[in-house]
C-alpha cells in the first residue's frame, strides 16, 4: 500500500548517502520528503515548511544533544519525532516509517 503522496516527511541526518537512499526509499513508498544535512537546514525547513510535516525522522548520526532539541523544535509544531537510534535496514525502515504515519 502506497503512502498518500501528501504525507511530508523532514529527515535529518549527517550521511549523505543514508539520507540519499531513505528518501528514495521514501519517495518509492509514495512520501513527499525533504532532506536536511545540518542544523540550520533542519531549522529552516520546519520555519518555512510549518504545519507541512507529519514526521521529523532524526538519524542516529546526529548529535544527541542536537537530536533533543530537534525533538523538541518538532514538537513544538505537533510533528511526530522517529529518533533511530541505530541503522536499520529498508524493509524495516519503510515498516517503521509507515507505522508512525498511521499512528
């Protein structure tokens, strides 16, 4: 089952090549995403894109104190938070993802 393509999902993450594959990944499940690579980009993206996103997903190689104060910015916006704490693999994440979404 495809996700409605109106579903906004903001990943933030300091591998370039784990976001590049979760947003195709993302992208090929039907989910509109955006892409942060630094704090500033994260910041921007919630200041211009508010009440857009239904799912901040932070990754494990951000910073944890960076990863809190996304948290809370996110939740600030009632934005659900999926904090990975570990890599995890595509069938797994694309599980995850949608059962956040759908929660």
């Amino acid at each position: 089952m495809r996700a409605p393509s109106t579903t906004r999902i903001l990943m933030y993450g300091l591998d370039a090549d784990l976001q590049t594959t979760r947003e195709l990944l993302l992208k090929q499940a039907g989910y509109t995403t955006d892409t942060a690579d630094d704090w500033l980009a994260f910041t921007s993206h919630l200041d211009h894109g508010k009440g857009e996103y239904l799912l901040a997903v932070l990754c494990h190689t951000v910073p944890k104190d960076q990863r809190q104060e996304c948290e809370r910015l996110a939740r600030d916006q009632k934005i659900k938070v999926f904090a990975l704490s570990t890599a995890v693999g595509p069938d797994d994440f694309i599980q995850q993802i949608a059962e956040m979404v759908s929660a």
